[in-house]
C-alpha cells in the first residue's frame, strides 16, 4: 500500500494526475527496491551472458516452456522487423484501432499492414481476422486483452482462433493486461505454444508489474524463431542492463504483490463504471487496468478540458473520435479524474 502512497505523493508534486499511459499506479513490488540497490555497484559493468541466462531461466521455468524459448527485452519492434527482412515483406494482420507496435516496426522493410476493426462489442473480431491471412502473411498480431478497447475475447472462442489461425500463421498474442485477470493462467496463449503451435506470447513488465522506467519484458516463441532472433542479437544480454535485470527478476519472484495490485484495479474499475453509468456514458467491457468510454463529442476537446483541470488521458484512436480511454490509478487519483470528468461534461 506504501506503493500506492508513494505514486500520489509524486503525481501531487508536479499537479499533474497522469492516467494517459496505462502505466501502473500501484508501484512494483518492494523486492523490487531492495533488487536494486544491490545491484547499484553493478552499474559500472556490463551484464555479463551468465546474469541474462539466470534471469531466462527463470522465466522459463515460470512460464513452463525451455529456456531456448525465452527473448528477454522489450523485443516487438525488433520481432516486426526480423520477420519482415527474413519474409521480404509480406503482410501483417492486426486489430484496428489498436497497438501497432510490430506492425510500424515492419513498414520500413516492406512489411505490409492488413487492417482489421474491432466487433460491434469491441472486441478482436475473430473470425475476421482468421480469414484476412493470406499466403503471404508474415504474422498475426492481436493484443489480449484489446487496447485500447480493454476488452477480452471469450477464453474458448480464443483457444480455438489461436488454433485455427495458427495453421496458417505465425500469431503472435500481446498480453501486457493478461495479468489483471484473475483467470490469466487458464487464457494464456502460452499453452499453445508449449502444445507445439506456431504462437509467440509478449509480455511487459510495464503494466501490471509498474516497471515501465525500466523498459524490460519478453517473449516466448517457437525455437526455431528464437535461434533467428538471437542470430540477429535479439535478446542479447548486451541489450538489458543491470538494474532492469535486478529489477525483474524481484518482481516476478513475488505473485503476492500482482495479486494485490490485481485486486486494488479490479476494486477501482467497479468505481469507475459505476461513475461512467451514473453519468449515463456507453463504454467497452474492461478487463484491463483502463476504461474505454463513449463522451458523446469529440475527444480532443474533452481531453484538452481534461488536461486543463491536470488530469492527463490517452491520445486519440480514430475512428473512434467519441471514446476516451483513462488508466485506473489510485483511489485518490481516480476521484480527481472522475470530479473533473463530471465538470467536463456539465459544462458542455
């Protein structure tokens, strides 16, 4: 709780309450501070092959795959690019609006963006997606859940689009807000993969971990793309550095603190649809750390009143020219976004 504490007390210093990066309100885990202290004097070195293979092992063993399958690092713009130069191009499929991050990585090297929109509920629309793969499709890459709509794919509709999809493709599963689900373990799209699926998992320690300072996630694929990556210096220990090692390692050795962090989100996004039904506003079925809202205007003026009165939010996600979407911060935070919201909307 001290975390939390912590984040409002700097959100108070600079007036700004900052609810636009999905970021982690609740601070990481205190193993995280005592992780990296210690690895203070370690600062004037580089990590060395034998640190970055403790930190792989550990996921591995975590995630219950080999630790030849484990890239560390925030790997999907150099995983977009690979997979465009080792396909001479050829076609990404994805989710529109949504995280485009290996998508824009492949443009460069002639990777070529097949679009797909969301269902009427918001949600990755399944079948569409399945039957927009071509033979020429590189990857498809959906983000679940969904940003920036939040919403998740029902857990055995998924399971068999992975499946279906991945006879043609390589699909590729972004979970950064997996872990806000209390079922996460039973959604993974992990399991396919260690089935022996053509599937990668990304996963962040940017969200839910409260990491996002020090940049680190990672990725779990099918061996034979992780020898092509390392080939490429993907997943490097070159490319990590000793305080985000420190720093990870802590935090995925304690579930208890993810566990509160979980519970404290879940508590808070009840609030804030209570508040956004109080106020009479439609908005997609969050499963993550943020809310996705229809205003009823257009968003850019109700996220310049917003910043006007210090409460920063996301940017834009055409064609959503409506919807608003806010990170769930602290309590103290949420009601200051939530006060300043209902004036916003008053005013008109």
């Amino acid at each position: 709780m001290a975390a939390g504490a912590g984040r409002d007390a700097s959100a108070a210093a600079d007036g700004l309450v900052r609810l636009d990066l999905n970021e982690s309100s609740y601070g990481p885990s205190p193993r995280v501070a005592v992780a990296i202290q210690r690895a203070l004097p370690l600062t004037p070195r580089y990590v060395t092959a034998e640190q970055g293979q403790a930190l792989v092992k550990q996921i591995a063993a975590l995630e219950g795959v080999a630790p030849e399958q484990v890239i560390v690092g925030e790997v999907l713009e150099p995983l977009g690019q690979h997979l465009a130069v080792a396909g001479k191009g050829g076609t990404f499929v994805y989710s529109v609006p949504g995280y485009g991050a290996l998508v824009d990585a492949a443009a460069p090297f002639g990777g070529r963006a097949i679009e797909v929109p969301l269902d009427a509920s918001l949600l990755n629309d399944l079948p569409r997606l399945l039957a927009a793969i071509q033979a020429d499709t590189q990857a498809l890459f959906v983000v679940n859940p969904h940003n920036p709509s939040g919403t998740v794919s029902p857990g055995k509709d998924f399971d068999a689009f992975v499946l279906a999809a991945s006879a043609k493709a390589l699909v590729i599963v972004d979970e950064a807000y997996l872990d806000y689900l209390p079922d996460a373990a039973e959604r993974t799209a992990v399991r396919h993969l260690r089935a022996g699926r053509n599937v990668a998992v990304f996963r962040t320690l940017g969200k839910i971990h409260a990491l996002a300072g020090l940049q680190i996630g990672y990725a779990l694929v099918p061996p034979d793309l992780a020898a092509a990556l390392r080939k490429r210096g993907v997943g490097s220990p070159h490319g990590l550095n000793q305080l985000s090692i420190a720093a990870a390692a802590a935090s995925l050795a304690d579930p208890g603190h993810l566990a509160w962090v979980r519970e404290q989100v879940a508590a808070e996004r009840t609030r804030w649809l209570d508040h956004l039904r109080r106020l009479g506003l439609r908005y997609a079925e969050p499963a993550g750390n943020f809310v996705f809202f229809d205003v009823g205007r257009p968003q850019a003026e109700v996220v310049a009143a917003l910043k006007a009165r210090k409460v920063l939010v996301a940017r834009a996600f055409p064609p959503y020219d409506t919807w608003v979407r806010i990170s769930i911060g602290t309590p103290a935070e949420n009601r200051l976004a939530q006060a300043a919201l209902s004036e916003v909307l008053r005013r008109g």
